[in-house]
C-alpha cells in the first residue's frame, strides 16, 4: 500500500486542520481544502483522506465502513491509526450512501465525557453553498419524498456557529444517514459530529450541536 | 556522505510533537462540538509552569501556522511580564510574525482581557484559564461537577448567586461571572472583568479556552448565545466607572484601569494598550458594540 511522500505531517496537517477547526466552527461553511497530490484508494476521496491525516494517529481508533480492506491498509499506513471495531472507533469513514444503522452503533460518548462521541467523516458526491434558482424549490420541496442516490439535499443549519440559519447543498447523500444523525443527536451533549468531504476537497461540517432540517430538491 | 538533518533542529515546529498536536487538535474539534463542556486533554510539558499560560499556549501552539500574525496581551497589555515572555518563545518556536495590532493579527493569545476592538471571523482567540470550573466554589470534587454539568443540575450555582445577593445586596462576583452557554453549560469565562462578558455573545470570532494546569479545553463557536446568569430582578450588569474618563485620552467608553498616586488619589487611564495607542495616535478604531456598552453616555 502506498505510503504518502508527498504529505508534510507538519505543515499540510496544520493547514488542513485550521480549515478543518472553521468547518466546525461554522456549521456548514465550505471550506477547500487544497490538494495534497494524495492518492487514496476507491472509496476515499482526497478530503477526507487530508481529514484522517490531520486527526488520526497511534492513539486514535478507526472504523472503514464495510471494513473496506484497501483503505483501512492506506490510513494505518500512512497515520498509524489503530483500525478497531465500529462501537470503539473515534473515527469512522463511511460513502454517503452507507446504511443508516452504521450511525446506532457509533459511539455518541456519556453525559461525563461527551467528548467521546466520535466523529463521522462521509464522502459525499459534491458540496455547495449555493445552488442557483433553488431558493424557491427548497420552500416547495416535500418533506419526506423516497430518496434516490442522484437527489440533493438541502441542508438547512442552526445552533451555535450559525447567525440565524445556514443552508448549503450535498449531492450523494442517503437522506436515511441525515434522519439517523438527527435521532443521534437528540439528546445533546451525546452524539456523533459529521464531516462531509467530496471529491473536489471541499468539507462541511455537522456537529451535533447544529439542528439539521433538510429538504429533498431533485 | 548522507548528512543526518534530523536532529539539526532541537525543536519540532512550534514545540509540541505532531502526535501531542494531534491529540490537542481532537480535542479542540469536540471542544467546539460540544460549545462550553469541558474537555480533558493531556496538558504536555512545557518550558513553563502549569498554571502559567501553558493551556493557552497549548491551543496557540497546536493550531498555529508559519503564516499566522500573533498577538498576545496579558489583562489588556502587550507589554506585561507574561505576554513578553510567551510571544517571544512561540516566536522562537514557530518564525511567525507578530504584531501589537488588534486588527492585523489572525491568532490572538490572552490572559484575562477580551481586546477593546472588535473581533472578526478571520481571527482565533485564545484564552489562559486558571480555574475551568464555574461550579468549584459551590463544589469540592472534580466527579460531582462532572456529574452536575452533564444532568444540567445547577441548582447550587444558583443559590449561591442568591445568597450572595441577599448577603451583600449584589452578586459580587467581578472576573469570570459565569456565563451559560447556548442554553446548556455553565462556563467560567476566564477571570475577565464583566465589562468583556457580553462580546462573547454571538460573536464574529472563535474563542478557544485552555486550562493548562487544570488539563481541560474548551470553546465559545461564533454565533452562539452567551447569557451572563442572572435573575428576572437582578440583572448583569458591567463594570460602572460612576462617568470617570480615561485621563491620556478623555475616552470612557473602554474597560479602565485605575492608577493610584502617590497621595492616595486615583486616575483612570484605558486598559487595553494597543486601543489606549491608537486612541492617542488618533488611528482609526473600531471597538465591540453591545447593549451594555451602548449604555454608557459618551
């Protein structure tokens, strides 16, 4: 498996992590993260492959959903990431179409220490902070039309790091994972934070302080 | 000959190991998940003693990058014993540049003071903690306040607000009033003086709290509500400087400091010294707005 070469540890880690620590700051801001010349196995985009490498080392466990051999190899190579079962993961990398039961055994912490709910990183088909013309689309679309892997979604935002409401646009992700997040995070402080990442190295973040709403658009 | 150039530098950029970062940088992402729960880390050694600026250090040093401006002030000043010291040590570790300049600085390190200027969302505030529980004083042990925090149970925060009320006619409480964050956690701001207390509220910026000593992190999101505790008839309120002025500049609506002199009378003068600068400069300024603030006849 190949080791990364072209990836500073130092300095790419620390960039990507401050565009990382925005996303979550801001729920559902953009961010671009630059590219690495990474070259991760099918399944794994550049984003969030950038996103493992600032945050998993020897101390952190992780779960590839559908315990995806190629990439479980990439990320312990390359971060020294110890690979472990879903329930102790605190990273679990997953394809936005990833079943909705992945998200009921991740761990969502204890009113203790909440800090130990992980974090969903989900690779998504594209993200974008705007869609043209959609607006009135959105205040139309029907709640809870069935699904397909082609549909967008838009993600309307609010909670802490959000003036007022933030909505933004994902394509190729299952509304089910949306709803399971949503029942996840019900009872805060315990939860799951998400991060999306799409293969243009754009991220967005969910952290389970944020109450989601989201509307089918096409 | 292969020249080893591995141990040319003593230090890893900006001190920490990547691993230790690494874990800082964890936990910071759940700190801001989480807004106002305090997170354990690992309080790493550093060149100084806990309890001298190493959790602020800490998050600075974690997230920080070459291209980075630093400011750091200690209650206001950038010219204190505290902030010379540390910004001259994560200069050495890191090669950034720094700056006085509340406005040109994108990573900003403090002891108990918010700048006077307004914060926006291109910048990062870090603060020094001391004490991170609100609730050690009503109490003693580490396992209770946990307990308390994640049952929301603050019933003792409360009656002890009340009882100071009842006692002392005010709730004497000047540096670090506790605040409730989005309407969940009690949080210790830092001992920063009531008069900083309401820009924490829905600001533009992100402020990283790090408690060295006490090993814990935590984070105030931009946009997030902030609400000082406070009853239906006895509100918050900030400090009142009964209409003194600052005596460099006339100004009086900044936090200000009192000067004693020599035969016991006391003058006024601005805190923050880069605001205290520019007022005297005649710079352009543009300070925190809020209801408080707003209160005070210029």
């Amino acid at each position: 498996m190949q080791r990364e070469t072209l990836y500073d540890a130092v300095f790419d880690a620390q960039a990507d992590y401050r565009l990382l620590l925005d996303a979550m700051a801001r729920p559902g801001k953009i961010n671009k993260l630059p590219r690495r010349g990474l070259t991760p196995p099918p399944g794994l985009s550049e984003a969030a492959a950038s996103v493992g490498f600032a945050l998993l080392d020897a101390n952190a466990g992780f779960f590839v959903d559908g315990e995806d051999v190629a990439i479980t190899r990439y990320l312990v190579v390359n971060t020294s990431a110890r690979p472990v079962g879903i329930a102790e993961a605190d990273f679990v990398f997953a394809g936005g179409l990833a079943s909705p039961s992945l998200v009921a055994s991740m761990k969502k912490g204890t009113l203790a220490y909440p800090d130990e709910g992980a974090t969903l990183v989900v690779d998504v088909e594209e993200l974008a902070a705007e869609v043209r013309g959609l607006g009135r689309e959105v205040e139309a679309a029907e709640r809870h039309v069935t699904p397909d892997s082609d549909s967008t979604l838009a993600l309307t935002l609010s909670g802490p790091g959000v003036a007022g409401e933030r909505v933004f646009f994902v394509r190729g992700l299952n509304t089910t994972l949306v709803q399971a997040l949503q029942e996840c995070n019900a009872e805060f402080p315990l939860g799951v934070d998400l991060v999306l990442a799409d293969g243009a190295g754009r991220i967005a973040c969910i952290p389970r302080s944020s109450k989601v709403k989201w509307a089918i658009i096409n | 000959m292969i020249e080893n150039t591995k141990f040319q530098h003593r230090y890893n950029f900006a001190f920490i190991d990547e691993s230790t970062k690494k874990e800082i940088r964890r936990k910071l992402l759940k700190a801001v998940a989480i807004p106002g729960y305090q997170c354990p880390y690992s309080s790493p050694e550093m060149p100084i003693a806990r309890g001298w600026g190493t959790g602020g250090l800490h998050v600075t040093l974690a997230i920080i990058g070459r291209e980075d401006i630093f400011k750091i002030i200690d209650q206001g000043s950038d010219a204190s014993v505290n902030a010379c010291n540390l910004r001259d040590f994560v200069q050495a570790m890191t090669g950034c540049r720094t700056t006085f300049d509340t406005t040109e600085a994108t990573l900003i390190q403090t002891r108990h003071r918010i700048t006077e200027e307004a914060l926006t969302a291109e910048q990062v505030f870090v603060f020094q903690v001391p004490q991170p529980e609100p609730l050690r004083s009503v109490e003693r042990y580490e396992y209770r306040t946990r307990q308390m925090h994640g049952e929301a149970d603050y019933a003792k925060m409360w009656v002890s607000l009340y009882e100071s009320f009842v006692r002392h006619g005010d709730i004497l409480l000047g540096a670090g009033y506790p605040v409730r964050i989005n309407g969940r956690y009690i949080m210790a701001p830092s001992p920063i003086p009531r008069w900083d207390i309401p820009n924490l509220h829905q600001a533009e910026t992100l402020y990283l709290f790090g408690a060295g000593r006490e090993k814990r992190l935590y984070a105030v999101p931009p946009h997030t509500t902030v609400e000082p505790l406070e009853f239906e008839d006895v509100r918050f309120h900030i400090e009142d400087f009964n209409g003194q002025v600052c005596n460099q500049t006339g100004y009086r609506k900044a936090f200000l400091d009192e000067i004693y002199s020599d035969d016991g009378s006391k003058q006024f003068v601005v805190n923050d010294s880069n605001f205290l600068d520019k007022l005297r400069a005649g710079e352009p300024i543009a300070p925190f707005v809020n209801a408080y603030i707003q209160q005070i006849e210029s």
